[in-house]
C-alpha cells in the first residue's frame, strides 16, 4: 500500500492536500467538503499555486488545479477544469468526476475513450496487494481478474465503487475503495503536476501496515458516519 507523503517543493499545495485532513476521505468526495481549499484555489493564480516551481505545461497545471478540487470535495469546479487538461488527463479526470457523483455509465465512457493511461500499472499491484487474501467474494474476483489480465480494470472498479457507495457490501470493501481512491489519486496528481513543472509534488513510500478495527466498532464508527451525512442533508433541505 501507498501513502500520500508531502514534498516540501510545493508548499501551497502541500496545504490543499492537507485541508481535509490526514484521514482517508469517504467514498464520495463531495461529502464534507472543504470551504477552504475552495476559496484558496478560487483566489490563487498558477504563479502562487506552483510556486516555488514553474509551471512549464499550462494544460497540465490545469489537470492539477482540477485534481485539488476533486480531492477537497468540489466536484463541478475540478470537471470545469479538467475541460483544459491534456486529452488523456481531462478524460481520466472527467471520470472520477462521474463516479464520484454516483454516474456510473458515465464514469465508464470516460474511462473507454481513455483506453490506458501510464499510471495504471501502478493501481494494479496497489489493489492485488491490498485485497490480500481478503474473505470477500467481491474483492477476489477483482483480484483475479486483475492477475488474470494484467492491466488496471477501471469498469470492474466502478462496480465494486457503487457497491460501497449504495452500502450493499461489507465494510471491507468500502476500505478498500477508500484506498484505492486515494493511490489513484496520488499517482495521478504526481504525474501531472511532473508534467506541468517537471518537479514533484508527492512521495510514494511504503506504509504501515493498518490496523482493523473490531466489526462492531467499524459498524459503529460507519452508522454514525451516516447519521451525520443524514443530518447534514436534512439541514440543507430545511
């Protein structure tokens, strides 16, 4: 597994990647979302963004730009963005878009005309190594179809992200998606934010292994995590 570890060369940045906190965010980003990473993008121009580098690829800087939105939570502004991205990154942006918002079918044609991308190597041992020897049908079907093929399987994770999201499996598969998220994330950060200034922006270093917390806690820990979801929604519509 792969943690998100901050290179001091982009300390602006390094903030946004920090504005909601050091936890694994929830399946869908747009839950809790950060007011202030959004109004610091909103204000900050690619000079103050990159800097103390420069940015050399305006189209990657967007892809960047647009991936920081993604990851606070705003996802209308990161598909506005991605609009400017290099074909391949404004696709595969697009994409997480769509299966962040729940739009499965879309997610998927984004993610056809992608085809392949160079990170993808990348999630394929991060989810064979991830799924282990996990007791969940789901995960090792992906699992096998992933040593079976050889390549990432982005139709077969979107399945398997809608099962998490509709909360129609077992905690441990919403782990997982909650990790895998976050490596797709970092991988593809990494590699655009190289592309647009020929730095980086991210770490890959192995992790500590995580520790699982007893069933009931975990479904604890999820109902009450709901419940303020819930809440939250109920207050808005109010």
């Amino acid at each position: 597994m792969i943690e998100l570890e901050i290179s001091e060369s982009a300390p602006e940045i390094s903030k946004l990647l920090l504005a909601r906190g050091t936890a694994l965010p929830a399946v869908q980003w747009q839950h809790n979302p950060s007011s202030t990473a959004k109004k610091t993008l909103d204000a900050m121009d690619d000079a103050q963004l990159f800097a103390p580098t420069s940015l050399t690829n305006e189209s990657m800087g967007a892809a960047v730009r647009a991936l920081l939105y993604l990851w606070n939570g705003w996802i209308d502004e990161s598909a506005m963005y991605a609009q400017g991205a290099r074909p391949k990154e404004s696709l595969f942006i697009l994409a997480l878009s769509e299966r962040h918002r729940g739009r499965a079918d879309g997610a998927k044609g984004f993610f056809r005309q992608l085809d392949d991308h160079p990170i993808y190597p990348s999630l394929v041992q991060t989810a064979i190594e991830l799924i282990g020897s996990s007791p969940d049908d789901a995960l090792n079907r992906f699992r096998e179809i992933l040593k079976l093929n050889g390549a990432w399987e982005p139709y077969a994770f979107i399945d398997i992200y809608e099962q998490a999201r509709a909360n129609e499996t077992k905690i441990t598969v919403g782990e997982f998606v909650r990790q895998m998220q976050r490596q797709e994330f970092t991988s593809l950060l990494g590699h655009c934010f190289q592309a647009a200034t020929g730095g980086e922006v991210t770490k890959q270093v192995k992790a500590k292994p995580r520790k699982v917390a007893p069933r009931r806690k975990q479904e604890d820990l999820a109902e009450k995590r709901d419940r303020l979801i819930r809440q939250k929604s109920m207050r808005k519509s109010a």
